[in-house]
C-alpha cells in the first residue's frame, strides 16, 4: 500500500515539473515583435526603422511580462519603403524617425473586427494630436481602411495576432504632418485683378468725341463766313448801280 502511494505521488512530482518546464520554454504569445516580422520576409526595412529607434524594446518588453493592453501595429512592406521618393527615410532626422517608428504603432490590441467600431482618429504612440498625427481607420467587415490625410491604405493581410499582439501589413508607409515637420503648402496668392477702365458719361466725354465736336465747329465757321462775304460783294454791287 506504501509502495503504491510513493509512485502515486512521484508521478504527480514528475508530472508537475515537466508542465513547469514546459511553461517556461514555451511562453504563450509572441515575446519578439521582430521575430514576428521576420517570419514573411516582407519587413526589412521596418525591422530596421524599429532596432535603430529602439521602439522594438518596449514592444518587447510588455509582452514577455504578458501586462498592459497589448499593441497593434500597422507594418509597411519592403515595396513600401522603396515607393517613397528616393532619399526620403535617409533624409529623415532620428526624431523623425522615431515618430515615423510610433506613428505605426497602436498601444492596444485590436483584432481586425474591432476596426468596425474603433473611435477615431485612433491613438498612436506618436500621441493623440489629431492634427500632427491623425489616424484613422475604418472598416465595412471586409475591407481596412486607413487615412492619414497624407495617405490612404488599407490592411491586405494579417501577419499575426493572439489577443496580445496584432501585426497587419499594409502597402503603404504611412506619413503625416507631424512627421513631416512642415505644414500643407498655403495656395500662392492670386495676382490683382485689372481693374477696369470707367465707361464715359454724358459729364466727360472722350477724346475722340471733343475732336468730332471740334471738327463740326471749324466747318460752321467756314461755311458762315463764306455767307458773308456773300453778302457784302452782293451789296456793294448794288451800290455800284
């Protein structure tokens, strides 16, 4: 009876450390965004921009401890980054960078239904300013769509998700004002119009009408004196009789 209670009770002490063994070397849920991206081959150029500003750490930091809300992140793929303007995330300084980093980054978790209900504009970790940074996405139930006012995206895929973490792949890196560092440019001012020449009136007339006038006066004149002389060599005639 003794015996049997002994290997009852160290098959429930081996059973306890291979689920305690197992729980440590199989942690549920991602603990590395980057090895999350790193599994599609699509993401080297976000890898990147996240290592070099650090945004990675955070990220990993709070989902080894399995605490807070989770994070969402919006992921531009390789043929993202080379459709910008040649030179643009080089010219880039490191704040920019950083902002770049954690304009795409939600400090909560969203699964692509929740998009149909989210408030907008949503809050990134660049912050809530809904004028340097607005985000804003909507859904249909079967299409994500996403505006920055400076672009618009959608959501082609998800890369991964498990009520902690959610990567979604979008096609297009996602720019806005407060990033730029440079507000929309202000239209150029329109040149003066012509103003317009006053039409004569009966007080001032033209130019061209005073020499009219002028003209039929100087003829009157003419015609009047050549009646007189008329006139005269007719009555001295007379009196020549």
């Amino acid at each position: 009876m003794m015996k049997q209670l002994s290997s009852f009770l160290l098959l429930l002490a081996l059973l306890h450390l291979c689920n305690k063994t197992a729980s440590q070397s199989s942690p549920s849920g991602a603990s590395d965004v980057t090895s999350v991206l790193k599994t599609s081959g699509k993401f080297a150029t976000f890898i990147g921009l996240l290592k070099s500003t650090q945004m990675d750490e955070p990220i990993n930091s709070q989902l080894q401890k399995s605490t807070g809300q989770g994070f969402t992140i919006f992921a531009p793929t390789d043929t993202a980054f080379s459709d910008l303007k040649t030179g643009t995330l080089n010219s880039f300084t490191d704040e920019q960078k950083i902002k770049l980093a954690q304009f795409h980054i939600i400090p909560t978790y969203l699964a692509i239904s929740q998009f149909q209900t989210v408030s907008n504009p949503v809050r990134t970790e660049a912050g809530n300013d809904a004028v340097g940074f607005p985000l804003n996405v909507v859904s249909n139930g079967t299409q994500v769509n996403i505006t920055t006012w400076l672009v618009n995206t959608t959501v082609d895929s998800t890369v991964y998700s498990d009520g902690q973490l959610a990567v979604y792949e979008i096609p297009d890196v996602l720019l806005s004002q407060g990033i730029l560092g440079t507000g929309a440019p202000a239209p150029s001012p329109l040149p003066p119009k012509a103003k317009k020449a006053s039409p004569p009136t009966s007080l001032a007339p033209s130019k061209s009408t005073t020499a009219s006038v002028d003209s039929s006066s100087a003829v009157d004149l003419n015609r009047y004196a050549s009646i007189v002389t008329s006139i005269g060599v007719a009555v001295l005639a007379a009196l020549s009789l």
